[in-house]
C-alpha cells in the first residue's frame, strides 16, 4: 500500500528500511523522504514504523480509516 504518494513509498519499501538498520522515523525519513514534501503521510508512516518495531502485522491492525 503506498505511504506516500509525493515520494511513491509504500509500507513494504518502509520495512524493508527497517530491517536495514532504520530504528525510528526520523531514520525511515532521512533514508527514504518519507514526510518531506506535504507531510500528509507523517501518521500512516509511524504507524507503520510502530507496528513493524512492536512486531504487529498491518493486516492484523488494519491501517485504513473509515471515510466519513
């Protein structure tokens, strides 16, 4: 799923920064740019980082909100 639509970054590229070596945002970002052009994808990257760090699935904790 994409993370980012200005840099094309996905949760799987965001992963695979992680288990390079990345151990927080600020980490993913330097490496990727995640969060350096609108910032609208700030919240989804964190919460992925947390659910790859604490060892949670995304498709067990579902990162999609409803719409209002």
């Amino acid at each position: 799923m994409y993370v980012c639509f200005c840099r094309g970054i996905t949760d799987g590229d965001i992963r695979n920064a992680i288990s390079k070596g990345a151990s927080d945002f600020n980490d993913v970002r330097e490496e990727l740019g995640v969060g350096t052009q609108c910032g609208k994808c700030a919240r989804l990257a964190n919460e992925v980082i947390s659910d790859v760090l604490d060892g949670s699935s995304a498709d067990s904790n579902g990162l999609f909100y409803n719409v209002a």
